[in-house]
C-alpha cells in the first residue's frame, strides 16, 4: 500500500531508537502521525528485570522531540491468551517456540492494527527492518536492504491484509543510519541498546521464570550409547543445541568437547546428550512443518529455494518435497545443524519472503538406538 500523506498513520512506539526514527521519517513527508504505546506484559512489571515504565518514558520523550501525540494501550490480556498460553503450551510439549512470530501475528499487526484503524488510522507503521512491495495486486514482504538486521524472519506469517495496511520505514536503511539520524534529530534514546530474547522475559535467567509457570520433572540425560550422564530438571527447560547449563562437564570421555543438548524422549523422560558441536544427532537434512502460513505464492513441488530454521541462522539452500496449506517438507542441500521443533522454517525465493511453518520434526544422520531407549522413536523431538 503506496504512502497517503492525508491519512492518518499509527506508529508503533516501543521506547527504542527504531520506531522512533520510523515515526520521525513519516512525520518529515508530511503524514499526519500518532504514536501508541502497547504494554504486553504486566504480571511483574514493578521487578528489576521489566523495563516497560522506562520505555514509556523513552517513547514519550520521542513524541515530544518529533512533535506528535502519543498514547498508551494496554494489550497484556490479548498477549497472555494468544502468545504467552501458546508459549507455555508448546514448551510444556517439549518444543521451543518462537513467540515473537507469533506476537507479530497476533498483537502487533492485529490487536495493535485493528486499535489503530478504530482511531481513523488508513495505515501503520513499525521500525521493523523488512520492506513491502505491490506486485500483480498482492503485498510482497521483501527483506530489509540491512541484512543483517532483517526482520522479515518474525513477519513471515502476516496477512495480505496486514501488509496492505503496513509500512517499515526502515526498510531501506541500514542501522548505522537510523542511528545517526537519532542522534541529529536529538533524540534522547539514540544510543538505547537493541532489547534482545523475549520481550516478556527480558535479562532474567530464562529458567527460573519458566519455573514460575511450569512443573519441574527430573529424569536422565544420557549419551548415545545409553549411559547416564547426570540429571536434568524437566525437558521443558532445555532446547536442542544448548550448550550451557546442561549440567555436564566436558570431562567425560576424556575428550574436552563440550555437551550439547541433541534429543528429548518425552515419553521415557530422558534428555540425550552428545559430545562435540558436529556430532551427527545435531545435523539435519530433511524437516517436516505444519501451520503453514503462506504470505506469498504457495511455493511448488521440486522447487529451489532458501530457508532459515531459526533467526540467526544463515540461509540454507533447500528442495521443496512438499507445500500445501497444511504441511511442508524440505531437503537440504547441505546438513543444518540444530533444527528445532517448535521454532519456524521461513522460505525465501531471493529477497522475496514466501511464509513458513512450525517445525515439527526432523530427520538426522542417526538416531538414538532403539535397544538404548524405553520408548519408540517418534517420542522424540
């Protein structure tokens, strides 16, 4: 959707640089823009670790230095039943989702959408990194010209809707340049740092705010050979490919390669471990997704592309096996290492971004024996 500087434009205000320069950008070509607030999460806000009053501070200090209004919506119901209970319910099953993907889909670009055009918003806007372009009547979702700060990964499941109704001001920019016009516009969050992990867990330890909401269960971790190596806590609190905090020392074997975490057997309660990053039970070559969400053309059998398996991965060239609006299948052309249940496959066709899926399994190079484990293989994830 081209920009009508005579339409009303909401910009999504987080207290960061980004959405910042996005709204200041918008207001220099003459848009008539408003800026809003969304609080998402409010079951400890008043703790050391949420940061929401202060970004509020942030946002409305920038509103006042571009010279627009700002107001604040609270969102925490919507994000508690539509993110944060899906959170919990995908790692209670012993995945690992990625809820900023759904939070996109769910509250930034509806909850926060649907807020917006109730105000006589024709348009929002972000300061995510991604582009938009109409081709053949359709929204395309582009990658950002930054590279490496291209979003396009977390919007992958947007609606034509949604995107018609979007912009990414920054999405011919780089980093470096938002942050030297922050710093000319005087804005006073300039040199805020980028918020990192998951918005509603912030800097705390990751496992002791798990543990608030989930059950801790003990069972083993063993090795590929079926020895006990320790005890792990619950399998909801480790993710494929972790590395610290397992609980096993390098020692073992008397080779010094760290543990890595590469299976869960959900029904024995049994974490596998194994030794050394390239270990073939962390290589991949074949996945299989489901909920697929297809913002472009629904790609073909047989057809070359690439994908990403997780945010900070590099694109990976891919085959097709299968795409229809329930499942997908890829090959890799080469090993990817880690790939994760619960976490998104995003497909790309050069700088186009076609959708994704939920990953939900994976074939590797080997599989824990079946003599080395009390349940039958699919339990594994």
């Amino acid at each position: 959707m081209k920009l009508n500087p005579d339409r009303r434009i909401v910009v999504g205000m987080s207290g960061g640089v980004d959405s910042s320069v996005a709204a200041w950008l918008l207001k220099q070509q003459g848009c008539q823009v408003i800026g809003l607030f969304m609080k998402n999460w409010e079951d400890d806000d008043d703790d050391e670790y949420c940061s929401t009053r202060q970004d509020w501070l942030d946002a409305a200090s920038a509103a006042d230095v571009i010279g627009i209004d700002i107001e604040a919506v609270n969102f925490a119901a919507e994000y508690r039943e539509r993110v944060f209970a899906e959170f919990l319910r995908e790692y209670s099953a012993g995945r690992t989702p990625n809820p900023d993907v759904l939070c996109n889909a769910e509250i930034k670009f509806k909850a926060f959408l649907d807020h917006a055009l109730a105000m006589g918003a024709g348009q929002i806007a972000t300061g995510h990194y991604a582009r938009i372009r109409t081709a053949d009547g359709r929204c395309e979702l582009l990658r950002a010209l930054d590279g490496s700060k291209d979003q396009s990964y977390f919007l992958h499941r947007l609606t034509q809707r949604q995107l018609g109704r979007t912009l990414f001001p920054l999405g011919e920019l780089r980093k470096t340049e938002v942050r030297a016009l922050a710093h000319k516009i005087g804005l006073s969050n300039a040199a805020k740092r980028d918020s990192t992990g998951i918005c509603f867990i912030g800097e705390r330890p990751f496992r002791a705010f798990l543990s608030r909401y989930l059950p801790t269960r003990p069972g083993p971790i063993r090795s590929p050979d079926g020895r006990v190596l320790g005890e792990h806590v619950g399998l909801s609190f480790y993710t494929l490919g972790q590395r610290k905090g397992i609980g096993v020392g390098g020692t073992q074997d008397g080779t010094g390669q760290p543990w890595f975490v590469a299976r869960k057997d959900l029904a024995a309660n049994t974490l596998w471990a194994v030794q050394g990053h390239d270990h073939p039970w962390l290589l991949t070559d074949r996945l299989v997704a489901t909920l697929p969400a297809w913002v472009g053309p629904l790609p073909a059998a047989g057809a070359r592309l690439s994908a990403r398996t997780r945010y900070r991965q590099a694109d990976a060239t891919c085959t097709v096996i299968a795409a229809d609006p329930d499942r997908l299948e890829l090959s890799f052309e080469e090993p990817q290492w880690a790939v994760t249940p619960g976490q998104s496959a995003v497909l790309y066709d050069g700088q186009v971004c076609l959708g994704g899926a939920i990953i939900e399994a994976a074939s590797a190079a080997s599989a824990p024996r079946k003599d080395a484990c009390s349940a039958d293989s699919s339990a594994l994830i």
